[in-house]
C-alpha cells in the first residue's frame, strides 16, 4: 500500500482548523509522556520501556506531519501510514531511517499481532508478547539501546523540526 492507498482509504487525512489545536496539544504531551515513561523503565520494565520509546517517536511523528501538511491518522494501519506519509513528504533519509530501525526493533522484540482482521495492512488491535528467547538482562541491554541509540536521536532531530512551527 502506498501514500495515496492511505488517503483513500481514511487512514490519511487532511485536519480542520478546529482539530488542530487539540491534536497538536495531544501529541505534544502524549510524544513527551511517553518519552519519560521510556526511560523510567528500562531497568524495571525494559519490555514497556521499549513499547513507549516507540510510541514517542510515533507520535513525533504525526505531530510534525499535523502541523507542516495538515495531516491526521487513524485506524486502519496507522503505524504504516505514518511511515509512508514520511517517506513521500520528508525525504530526510536520516528520519526515514531512525524510525524505520524503530519500527523493525520495536517488531523484534514484540510479536505485534496488528494482523486480525485485514492482514498485515490491518493494525487494528496490537497485542505484546515478549519473546522468549530474551533473558531479562538482554531485554535491558535492548532497551537501553533502543532508546540511547534510536529513540532519542529521532525525537531531537524532529523536535529541530518543530521548533520552526512555533
């Protein structure tokens, strides 16, 4: 599925000026939270440390592509869409590849079960198991990689981004 599959389908689309502020408030303080929560818990809980280093970037993300294109997500496939609409519209292969090793590091620790309903393009309900072939001290290991070596340097380099929007 491409950029434009996610316009038609819904995924993608264009925000109201209504909307905006309170999107705009709601991942600013959701990408923040998450990111704190992230730290917070690498030691104690490495395998939600992860989950939430994630979902700081994800929601960087969208925050920056509500607030240069106008754009908002929702279900279907929303991480997907994300991606894509960075991929077509950014064109900063350090971002593109920051979130992308996320993406994949985020699937390799989690079985994310995103494929219900629809198939993989489906991420309606996600579901995290951690992988048994982890021992608590690996999953600590990853997950202070995961943040320190992806998580942090994607959210500075797209908080640069920001700073011009405000």
């Amino acid at each position: 599925m491409d950029y434009n599959d996610y316009f038609e389908r819904g995924t993608i689309t264009k925000v109201n000026i209504i909307e905006k502020k309170d999107i705009r408030l709601f991942l600013e303080f959701t990408y923040k939270d998450n990111l704190k929560v992230s730290k917070d818990l690498i030691i104690s809980y490495p395998r939600w440390s992860i989950i939430s280093g994630y979902y700081a970037m994800h929601d960087i993300s969208k925050l920056y592509l509500l607030l240069d294109f106008d754009l908002k997500f929702s279900k279907p496939s929303v991480h997907d869409a994300v991606i894509k609409a960075l991929k077509e519209l950014v064109k900063k292969e350090k971002i593109i590849s920051l979130i992308e090793k996320g993406d994949s590091e985020f699937a390799r620790i989690q079985k994310l079960d995103y494929f219900l309903a629809k198939g993989k393009s489906n991420r309606e309900k996600t579901q995290y198991y951690t992988m048994l072939s982890f021992s608590e001290e690996d999953l600590i290991d990853v997950a202070q990689s995961f943040y320190k070596n992806i998580v942090v340097p994607y959210i500075k380099i797209v908080e640069k981004l920001l700073v011009r929007e405000k």
